[in-house]
C-alpha cells in the first residue's frame, strides 16, 4: 500500500470515527444538561480535545508506523487507549442506534399507516435521557475492564501446573518437570521488569527443562536486545530450547531491502544463542537423564491458515531419531497439530505451543472456559489430547494489538510426565 492509498484509507476510517464521537456526544450533552455551565463547556472542551487528538494521532500513526518517529513503545500504548477509548464509545451508542432503527421503523410505519405515535416517555424519564445514561453507563464497562486489563492483568503472570501421563515414558525421565512460555512480544513492553519477575518465577519452579515456543518480538530483532542479560537467568539441568513463531521473521514491517530482513531473522538468532537458549530450526536433540533417552523435535512456524508462513519441516527435524521412545514437539502454531501432526507423526506423544494469546480477551473459571479464539482455533488454550497425543496451547506471556489482557492471565506452564496416571 503506497503512502497515498494509506493516507486516503486513513481519513476515510478517521471520517467514520469522527461519526461515532459525533454519535456518543449526543449522549454526553442530555447527561449533562443540568450541569453548571462552565462545567459543562470544560466536559464538552475535554471531550472534543480528546477526540480531536485521537484522530489526528492515528493519521500520524498510519503514515509513520513502518518507521516511526516516536519511540515505540510511546505510539503502541497510545493507540492501545485510544482503541479502548473507541470500543467504549461503540458499546455505548450501540442502543442509541437500536433506538434510531426501531424509531425509524415506527415512523415509516406511521407514515404509512395513520394513528401510530412515537413516544418519548420511559418510566417517568424523556427517552433520551433513559438512553443517553445507558449509553454512558455501556461505555464505562469495556473502557474500565479494558483499562484494568492493561494495567494490571496483563503482569498478572499466573503459573499453571498440570501432569500429563506417557504410558512409554522411561524410568529415568519420571517426574520429568517442564516449564514452558510463549510469546513474549518484547516490543510490547516499556522495560524489563516485568520480565525479571517472571524469570524469578520461573527458576522457583526449579525445572529440568525450559521451553520457549516461539514470537520473542513483535517485528525486530532490535526490540529483544534490551533484555538479553535477563533471559539469559535462565537455566535448567537439561537446557533451555526455544523456537521461532510467525512474528519473529520481521513478516509485518516492511523492509528496504530482502538483504535487511534476512539479517534481522539472522540477529534474532543470535540473541537466542546469546541467551543460552538452543534455538531449533526444524532440528532435534536427543535428551539423555539417568541412562535414558526421549527426543525433542523444534520446528520453524508452520500456520495452517494462508496468512502464516509455512517454514516448519518436521520431517526434517526428527530424521534420525526413530527409536527414542517418547518425543516432543515445539511447534509455534496450534493448527500444525490438527492439520499434520497427528496425521503424519502419531508417534509424537506432546506437542508445545503458543500463538493464540487465548485472544487474550475470554472468562476462564472452573468447569468453563471461552473465548473468541476458539472460533479460530480448535485448540486454543490448556491441554487437548486425542488418543495417545496431547498438545499444550500456552496463552503466552506477552502480549500485542491490545496491550493488556481481559480473563486471560499471561501464562507459565508447568508440566510434570509421567507414567503413571
């Protein structure tokens, strides 16, 4: 999209949000027609100070996001409150359109139709007033939940414990304990204290094993440089693995040259290595303890949708390691399970992965679980097992678009194998 389609598509979404600020205004005034009238002028003042402002930003925004001027972490939590500040004002004149609809209906009706009234009375109270206060009243509970979940659900980092059962385990890997995250997105994040946090976490769990399954950034290697001496904390007595997920191939930025792309992904790898983690790209390692041996297979991102790139080759990755009795896979995408590993490689007993966030928007409570990402992804969050295979979808640990998190916690996994149940 060149500058100009960007810019024309820009004020043609900027004209239609002009229109629903118009739209929740209306409400705004009836509320406060009995106010003072200074308070109201400094209410109406701020308002359109603030509407004002939002228009003008995304305009910026849009024309400057491939590059930004300001720093980024700067243009991503504005544009995530202006967002939620616009979501609320949609929730709220949400009645205030069914109202103008079936007023609507009621005078072609009439029109039509001699001796049909419109009324303006509601329980003692003029329509409008009745919807202006609900509108008003909408508006605040996705403005304040979404708020909430931006300051503090989103550090909420929960850990998740469960036991997964592998008739074939071997001895020497009983009570083998996993700790899994997914999904960082440093480029989400101001600093790193978060971060730090989690990783204390995470060592307090003492695991034998670390995996990361995968979107470490959100477009650029440069934005996990920050945190290296950080995650480098991280140890375990048979490694820490890590994998790449579909943001960390730099796909949504446009570069200048395929050269400078390339050298993104390129750097990315060596931040992994600098981290001590062992980045797998579609490669496997046979993983011995108490004279016993189990495999671990860690692939490239492989999406089922059109949109995701297919860079994983699992054939590849486990050549060689056909007679370790239990193996594990580090997939990005859920989807790969559905879609070919429990197809093609029934003899992978757990797959790990990630990249649904859980939409990080959902209710999650005991004996229910929803969210609108199982409208897109069959597995979607937790533990799914069909026969003798399992995987594990972590709801990862970052976060992007919405730069917080509504009933779904950032997660660290917890697994223990065994073979007993």
């Amino acid at each position: 999209m060149t500058i100009l389609m960007r810019f024309i598509f820009s004020l043609i979404v900027i004209a239609l949000l002009f229109v629903v600020d118009v739209y929740f205004f209306q409400s705004l005034k009836t509320v406060t027609s009995g106010w003072p009238a200074l308070r109201r002028v400094w209410t109406y003042r701020i308002y359109w100070g603030v509407s004002a402002f939002s228009l003008l930003f995304m305009l910026f925004a849009s024309l400057t996001w491939q590059h930004p001027v300001l720093p980024k972490f700067v243009q991503l939590y504005t544009f995530c409150v202006i967002m939620v500040m616009l979501i609320a004002k949609i929730s709220g004149i949400v009645p205030l359109l069914i109202d103008d609809i079936v007023r609507l209906g009621r005078w072609l009706a009439g029109f039509f139709n001699e001796g049909v009234e419109l009324s303006n009375k509601t329980n003692g109270i003029s329509r409008a007033t009745f919807l202006s206060y609900t509108a008003i009243g909408l508006a605040a509970i996705p403005f304040g939940t979404m708020l909430y979940g931006m300051i503090k659900t989103a550090f909420d980092f929960t850990a998740r414990r469960l036991k997964v059962t592998l008739p074939n385990l071997p001895a020497g890997f009983e009570g083998l304990k996993i700790v899994q995250i997914s999904d960082i997105h440093s480029g989400s994040f101001m600093n790193g204290k978060s971060f730090e946090r989690a990783v204390q976490m995470i060592m307090d769990e003492k695991p034998d094993i670390i995996f990361f399954t995968g979107d470490l950034v959100n477009d650029r290697s440069s934005e996990a440089e920050p945190h290296i001496d950080i995650w480098k904390q991280l140890s375990a007595p048979l490694g820490v693995f890590s994998i790449y997920g579909n943001h960390d191939y730099g796909d949504y930025v446009q570069w200048d040259t395929p050269e400078l792309k390339a050298a993104n992904l390129e750097n990315l790898a060596s931040i992994h290595k600098k981290m001590g983690w062992d980045l797998l790209r579609n490669e496997h390692r046979i993983l011995e303890r108490n004279g016993d041996k189990i495999g671990l297979i860690g692939v490239e991102n492989w999406g089922d949708a059109g949109r995701f790139p297919k860079f994983g080759d699992i054939n590849k990755a486990r050549a060689g390691m056909e007679n370790v009795p239990v193996k594990l896979l580090l997939s990005h995408d859920p989807s790969h399970w559905n879609a070919h590993v429990r197809q093609f490689h029934k003899d992978i007993n757990v797959t790990f992965s990630g990249h649904t966030h859980g939409f990080q928007f959902g209710i999650e409570i005991p004996g229910f679980k929803w969210s609108p990402s199982q409208f897109v992804y069959k597995q979607w969050a937790g533990l799914y097992s069909s026969e003798n295979q399992h995987i594990y979808v972590n709801r990862g640990l970052g976060f992007l678009g919405y730069l917080g998190r509504v009933g779904i916690k950032p997660e660290i996994t917890v697994m223990e194998l065994s073979s007993k149940a």
